[in-house]
C-alpha cells in the first residue's frame, strides 16, 4: 500500500497550476474566467492553488479554456500503472 501512494503522491499534476497556465495562454482574463465559470474572483485563485479538483468542474474548465484537461490525469494514471509491474 505504501508503495502505491508514494507513487500516487509522486506522479500527481498540480492541476490548478496548469489551469492557470492554460487561462494566461488562452488571453482570457480571471474576470472573465470566474464569470463564465459563474463564480466569484477570489473562487477562481483557489482553483489556481487547488492540488485536485471535482470532475465536473474540471469539465466545465476544459469547455471554457478549450483544453481537456483530464488527458494529463490519464497519462499519470499509466505512468503509476506502468511503473507498479
């Protein structure tokens, strides 16, 4: 068991980071962001700092940013599988 988290915890995304990254190349402003996303500002900084987030949020972002986001959480799930055989 010991082993599967640390190589969960090893291979996790910080998916805030990448949205905030994904939302600064997109030009789309935070305000804009946040409204389409129909939350408020300082809502949306938290999602900037969140190490996970809910899956149907995260769909919500990838229509809003035109990013699927969910492909990073994949590749990370084979790399752990990949790496436990």
């Amino acid at each position: 068991m010991a082993f599967l988290v640390h190589t969960y915890v090893s291979t996790m995304i910080s998916i805030g980071s990448l949205i905030r990254e994904k939302l600064e190349a997109s030009g789309m402003t935070v305000k804009e962001f946040s409204e389409r996303l129909g939350i408020m500002r300082p809502n949306a900084y938290r999602i900037f700092s969140a190490q996970s987030i809910d899956t149907a949020l995260l769909w919500q972002i990838c229509v809003i940013l035109n990013y699927n986001f969910f492909e990073h959480y994949s590749k990370s799930v084979q790399e752990s599988l990949t790496n436990k055989l």
